[in-house]
C-alpha cells in the first residue's frame, strides 16, 4: 500500500549498486533551478518488486530504473507508455491515483542527443554494440527517428538474434566487429561497465561515437585518439532526464534548461568522504549494521546514543526523566557535532537527530548520509520499549515516523531496506555500493605512478583468492566448525563470505582467520517460494563455483553479478547444468542465473576448452548428498587450478577418482565432507607482478612463500628464469634480482592470469618475446589481450596479436596517461610497466585491484621506498 507522500515530494532512481549514480545531483540541481521543493534518493535494491515496494513505503511520488530492474518492471506496473512497451523495459514510473505508470526515456533521450549533435539519419549507417535493455531502447528510438541503416551487434549470438528478430533489425556477432566497424559511421555503445572492447585502430576519424555509459573511458579514450566526434553520454543522461522530470512534475522544460543540464551531466564529479552517517527510524538496525561495516572498513564506529549515555553517566531513560527531551537533544547536537569530525568513521545517529537544523545543514556538507529503513511493524517487533522514552507500550509510531520521514529524505544519499537481510548481509550490501561509487578508491579520479625502483623487503605475501574462495566452499559444506587461517582481504573473498553466509553457513572473523561454521550439505529454506540471492559481486569464480553447488543443494537461487561480471559468457556453465537436468536461465547466456535443481541425470560431459572453473564448481558441489555424478571433460585448460581445487577437497575429506588425462572424475563412494582447519595460501598471480617488479627495476625479496603450491601462476619462476633474472629460492622466501634480460617463450594456456605481467616482463627484455594463450584472454574482467595491446601501446611498447600469439617487442617506457579497463590485473600490471618510465603517468582505475590484493600500491610503494 503507497504511504501518503511526504512534503516535499521525493523521487528516487534504483538498482544495484546505485550509488555511484550521477542522477541524484543532477535531479536536485535542476530542481533548485526550477524552484521546485521537492527531494531525490538512491534505492539500492536489486529486484523490480523490492524497488516498488520501498517506493510505496517511503511515499515516494516517481521512480528511475536502472540494471538490474528495469527490464522487470513493465508486468508489475498497472499501464506502461507504448515507447516502454515496444523496448520491452521500463526506466521511469510516476505514482498517480494510486497506481503507478511506466515510460522509457531512454528512447527519447538518444534522439535529443543525436539531434543535438546533428546527425541526420539520411544515409547514416548505424552499429549499436549490445543487445539489453538500452540497446533495444536505442533501436526503438533509432527506428522513430528515420534511421534505416542500423546493425546490432552483440558477444552473445543468442541474445543478438532475439533482438534482431524483435526489432527487425540485422545482426552479427563479436567476431565481425571489426568488419561491422568499418561499415558504419555512427557506433553506439550500450555495453555497460567499460569493457575496452574497441581499439582505436577499428575506428575512422570520421565517425561518429556515443557510449551510453557516461562514466566509462575506454571507448571514450580510443574514439579520441582515432579523431571520431563524441556524442556525450553525459548529454544522453542529462536528455533523458529531462524527459523524466517532465513527467515527474508536467510541462516542458525550455531549451536553455535542457542546454544547462548537458553542461551539469558532464561536470566533473565529486566522489562523497567519510564519514559514513546511519539514520533511520529506531530499530531499523543503524547499530548493529554500522558496527559491522565498521569492521569491514577498518575504521572507528560511533553510536551517537551511546556516546550520550557515557559523557552523561546515565541512561537514556534517566535522561528523558531528568533533563526532558530538550535536554536530550542538547546532548545528542554535541555528540554528533564530535562524531562527524571523524572522517574515517561509521557513525549512527539516534532515530531522531535529523529534527535537529544544525545536523541537518551539517549532514549536507559533511559525509554520506545513508537511510537504513525497515517497515514500522518489523522495527517495533525489534525495540526493548523499556529503552526507547517515546516509543512506550502501547505508542503509535506513526506520528514520529510522519515527522522524521522529511529530514530522512532530504539528506539520504542511499537508502537500503533492512527488511528480511541478515546484519552482515546488509553491511556487506553498503560495502559494496561505497565500493562501487568510488568512495573507497584513491581520492580523485587517476593515481600518480612514479617511476622507481623496488629494493626491499615484503615481510608477508599476499593471500590466494583462489585458493581461499575454494576452502571457504568447502568449510560451508561441511559439518561442524572449520577454520580458514590468513584469509584474504579482497573484494571477490567478501563476496564469497557473503554467498556462504546466504547459504546458511555463519562465518565469523577472528584475530586474522574465518571461522566457519558449516551448513553440512543442507540447503537453507525457501522463502516463501522466493529464490535465495546469491551476489557474487566481481567474481567469476565465486559465480561458477556456487552455481554449481547451488544446483546440487536444490533451490530456487538467483545468482546476482556485479559490474564487468554481468556481461561475462557462462554458456558453459548453463550448458553443463543443463545436461544434469537442472533448470536454469540468464540474460542470454549472462548473469544474473536462475537455478532450480536438483540435478535429474548422473553424469556429464563438458566443454572445458574456456577454463576449469565449471569443472572446479562441479567437483565441489559432487559430494553433496543425492548427487554423486560422473563428470567428463573434454579440451581442459587451466588444469593447475583443478589440482588445486582436488588438493582442497581432499583436505576436506573427498576423494576424488580421476583418469591420469584429468578428463574423467568420479567421487569415491565413502566421500562425505568434514570440518577443516587450513592456511590460505600466498597467491602467486599476484606474486607474479611483484616479482616482474623486482627483474626490470631492482630486487626484492618476498617472505611467506610456498613453493610446493599447485597453483599454476607458480610458473612464472620458470620464465624468470629463461628471461635471465636472478631467481633466489629459500625455504618460505623468494628473492628476484634485476640483470640484463633476453626475450622469451612461453605458452599460458593453463596460467591465463600471468599474461599480464609477462607482457610488462617482455616489455623490459632485449628482442620480441611470444606469448601463446591469448584465446584465453577474451572473456575476462576485460578483453585483457586488446586492453595490454592498447595501453602498453599508450606507453611506447609494440604488441603484436596474431591468433593465438601475442608478440612483444622489448624497449623504454614512455610516459603516457593509461586506463585500467576495469580490470585488476591490467591496473598492477601498468603499474608495474610505469616503474621504468622515463617520467610520471597517470592510471585511471587504479581502484580495481581491491578485486583480489587492495594492498598491492601500499606494497608496491613501501618496496620503492615512499609513496606511490
């Protein structure tokens, strides 16, 4: 039921995550200019029904969509406008007469923005890159507009036939971009995230280039260096809000304002500072939940209830009693004034410190102010009235909530519902936005490389995702406590923690290790028939891995992606689980996944041509109770990570009966999972990078090393070696000394995850190395053979891609502005490559190696003694 607006009216845009979001400022400044009171929000939520029911229980009088929901909304909504209908999505919903009303403004925000920029549909040729819900928006707006020549083209042939056919228009596939390139003179990009798909070779300085994603840099990037004319995907952004506020608020907007907001929309964005504020309405979670972000944050919490109790020694209570609730306020004013001077702090203020103007005025200035909210009934069930003076036994808390409701919403910068979400799931939730946003990177836009020279000590290598998210996996199957030692602390663990925890398993953080608490091969229980989220956030493998026990624990499961995840193929994946009889669907062949199981048929055979993560998940998931299969593969690559995988599960009690070809598994009969006590092991793929460090700049030596690991970046000792450094093996250490370096051969087929840096290593080396492997670079993070071709580029080095070759051909560094494509790997590796420029660079991204080692730049500095 839609609660009675509150005054002002505010409007929200939702998805997940939302708040790195431009449209919340962008509404609010139009706003202003229009004179208009009203308010604008972020609803992080990550289902069309969520969305619609926070809008109806905040009051809210308009909504925005963006991924993942808008193209669930149009079924829920009572009519939606025929331009939504024909894009099959919904972007915009307005609240009327108790119903609410879809548009999509995406369709008339493209045409604004062509036209703005001149371009004539007569005799253009059009590629739009991308089959969702944007690219089927563009094709509807494209068709109104006159358009004739248009072709869609997608990496996923299935999605970019269902489009072809729904639109009526032609299509091709990846493997014809190139070609399809040179045919068009307009390139629109609705490939969300920023792939770095397109070299700047492909593109004519004649065409025209629009990506729709504004805050991406690649394409961006390539079309200047090629001398193409951008079309802003700011001015798309601003346009098509335009179109929302006019149905938001009615009449038209007049060009000059239309004008003034492409300028906003492509204003350089300020990312929000510590420190984060909780408000919300009593019992809505603030303490609890901030405590534990706190935690993940590594920063101080600050209850601001609390701190009023210790500095007046008395309860709150006493203090109503005493001092009434002026003199309650007074105190509360001081204690947020202090904790807000923290900047490095999560802080929750009391349910009612927004009535305060002061806090008010300050919380717009100061911090992110994010509103945790849960239904009236859900937060009175979870408050002790003894300790809450106005909310007494047998009180009403509507009238307070009617009164806080406005101050809520006009500071909110996020709102998270608490509703049906464990504490730790809904800390884990914000810590993902405010990674998202940005928040939590580098201040500013790019990172500064300096170059230098790494000689030290690095006392403690860094942990292994891979084979943490594996034992993790394994301790949530299994009975009893197990106990995971020096676990990782990296964006894909805390999305494993995360899926494990969703799956029933308790995982709690002590002195440095997880202690995990097993769920035994029991499925947790359905909610109400609703699938149980599984947000795997970044991570391939936490995605294919908990997919596949997923399957064999039943379901129904919903596995949520995030970011670059969201466009990766997992065709193989489906396919596999498709063959065992589980039902199971995505976007094409794309996240997120629905799955049902259990599996209906005993064995299968699988394509492990593309890597072995299907086969790890696969193996993990057999000695689940009722499954057991048979298991073959054919064409396996990366098979040191299924050593890998088998090394954990014998740990854990499995034994595994494997064909000496590694093409055939079958779980031994008496195989059951136990408890395990384990140490996560150093990570050679990052080791990789700071050890090529220390052969083309210097030396370093590396304590807290295995060297009998089955991990198969291990390799890159071997090419080392061949190249002439110096290589230093002891006991736990490594030492890598620079000397003159030749050109080298190696094939990394089975060690995808070293090319990066051997690219950077073959860089420093006299002559033209040859990688061989680079089939397996293309469905990564990034397209990560077009990305080091293009940055390494960028800083003077030749990189030839001939099929499955990469050639590099050795020389100096030259300084040059670099982009990591979102990608972790190819952020270190740059790094690593700037260390012999011959003056500083400037990397974009270089927040992304929080993935899987956030403190790669700290180490990387302390190694070359001062900041990098």
């Amino acid at each position: 039921m839609h609660t009675s607006p509150p005054s002002p009216p505010c409007f929200a845009v939702a998805g997940s995550p939302i708040l790195g979001s431009l449209s919340a400022p962008l509404y609010r400044a139009l706003f202003a200019r229009l004179g208009v009171k009203a308010n604008y929000t972020r609803l992080s939520t990550a289902s069309a029904e969520q969305a619609l029911d926070l809008a109806d229980e905040l009051g809210l009088s308009g909504l925005n969509a963006t991924s993942p929901i808008k193209g669930s909304l149009p079924p829920l909504l009572h009519e939606i406008h025929a331009a939504a209908q024909a894009a099959g999505a919904v972007n915009t919903v307005v609240h009327r007469e108790g119903h609410w009303f879809g548009d999509n403004t995406d369709v008339v925000g493209v045409i604004d923005a062509l036209a703005a920029s001149d371009v004539s549909p007569r005799s253009t040729r059009v590629l739009v890159l991308g089959a969702g819900g944007a690219a089927r928006a563009v094709l509807v707006a494209l068709r109104q507009a006159g358009f004739e020549q248009v072709v869609v083209c997608n990496r996923g042939r299935q999605r970019a036939l269902a489009i072809s056919r729904d639109l009526d228009t032609p299509s091709c596939g990846l493997d014809a971009l190139e070609s399809a390139l040179a045919a068009s003179d307009l390139l629109i990009s609705c490939v969300p995230g920023d792939p770095g798909l397109i070299p700047a070779a492909w593109l004519r300085p004649d065409m025209r280039v629009l990506d729709a994603d504004y805050r991406a840099r690649s394409l961006v990037r390539a079309a200047r260096l090629a001398g193409c004319r951008l079309i802003p995907g700011s001015d798309w952004l601003a346009l098509q809000a335009a179109a929302n506020c006019e149905r938001f608020l009615g009449g038209r907007l007049d060009d000059d304002t239309r004008a003034w907001l492409c300028d906003q929309a492509a204003a350089p964005r300020t990312i929000a500072k510590g420190p984060v504020v909780l408000v919300g309405f009593s019992g809505a979670g603030k303490s609890t939940v901030g405590s534990i972000l706190a935690r993940l944050l590594g920063w101080a919490f600050v209850d601001t209830d609390l701190e009023v109790q210790l500095h007046a020694e008395m309860s709150i209570n006493d203090l109503f009693a005493r001092e009434g609730e002026a003199g309650f306020r007074i105190r509360e004013r001081r204690a947020v004034a202090r904790a807000l001077t923290n900047t490095r702090a999560v802080v929750a203020l009391g349910g009612g410190a927004l009535l305060h103007p002061q806090t008010l005025a300050e919380l717009e200035h100061t911090g992110l102010c994010v509103l945790l909210h849960a239904p009236l009934a859900r937060c009175t069930e979870r408050l002790t009235r003894g300790d809450r003076p106005l909310l007494g036994p047998g009180s009403d808390p509507q009238p307070l909530w009617r009164a806080r409701r406005p101050g809520y919403l006009a500071r909110a910068e996020l709102v998270l519902s608490t509703d049906g979400l464990n504490p730790d799931t809904a800390a884990r939730r914000l810590l993902l936005e405010l990674d998202s946003s940005g928040m939590l990177a580098n201040p500013g836009a790019t990172r500064t490389l300096q170059p230098g020279a790494v000689r030290g000590r690095l006392a403690q290598a860094p942990r292994s995702k891979s084979h943490g998210i594996r034992a993790l996996c394994a301790a949530t199957l299994a009975p009893g406590v197990s106990v995971l030692e020096r676990a990782p602390h990296c964006a894909d663990m805390g999305a494993a923690v995360s899926v494990c925890e969703q799956l029933g398993a308790t995982v709690l953080h002590r002195a440095g290790a997880l202690e995990v608490h097993g769920i035994g091969g029991v499925r947790p229980a359905a909610k109400d028939g609703q699938p149980t989220v599984l947000d795997c956030g970044e991570s391939a493998l936490c995605l294919r891995l908990f997919a596949c026990v997923a399957a064999f624990l039943g379901g129904p499961f919903l596995l949520e992606a995030r970011a670059s995840l969201r466009h990766r193929d997992m065709s193989a994946l489906l396919q596999a689980l498709e063959d065992l009889g589980v039902r199971c669907t995505g976007e094409g062949s794309r996240p997120p996944l629905f799955i049902e199981g259990p599996p209906r048929r005993r064995r299968v055979l699988i394509d492990a041509s593309g890597g072995s993560q299907v086969l790890s998940g696969l193996l993990m998931a057999a000695p689940i109770p009722g499954s057991s299969p048979l298991i073959e593969a054919r064409g396996l690559v990366s098979r040191p990570y299924v050593s890998l995988t088998m090394d954990v599960l014998r740990q854990a009690g499995i034994a595994i009966e494997t064909s000496p070809e590694l093409d055939r598994f079958e779980l031994v009969p008496s195989s059951s999972y136990r408890a395990v006590d384990t140490v996560v092991e150093c990570d050679w793929s990052a080791l990789a990078f700071l050890a090529v460090a220390g052969a083309t700049t210097g030396s370093i030596e590396i304590t807290g090393v295995r060297h009998d690991s089955l991990q198969g970046d291990r390799a890159v000792l071997e090419v080392l070696a061949d190249a002439g450094a110096e290589l230093e093996i002891r006991d736990a250490s490594l030492r890598v000394r620079q000397r003159p370096l030749r050109a080298f051969r190696f094939d990394a087929t089975h060690h995808p995850d070293l090319f990066p840096p051997l690219a950077v290593l073959a860089a420093a080396c006299d002559g033209v190395s040859e990688i061989t492997g680079v089939s397996r670079l293309h469905n990564k993070e990034s397209d990560r053979a077009l990305a080091l071709q293009q940055e390494l580029g960028a800083l003077g080095v030749t990189i030839t891609l001939d099929g499955d070759r990469m050639l590099v051909t050795g020389g100096s560094i030259t300084p040059a502005p670099v982009d990591a494509h979102g990608d972790h790997r190819i952020a270190m590796a740059l790094a690593v490559a700037t260390l012999r420029a011959s003056g500083p660079c400037e990397l974009s991204g270089a927040e992304h190696v929080a993935k899987s080692y956030p403190r790669f730049f700290h180490d990387l500095s302390t190694l070359c003694g001062g900041p990098q």
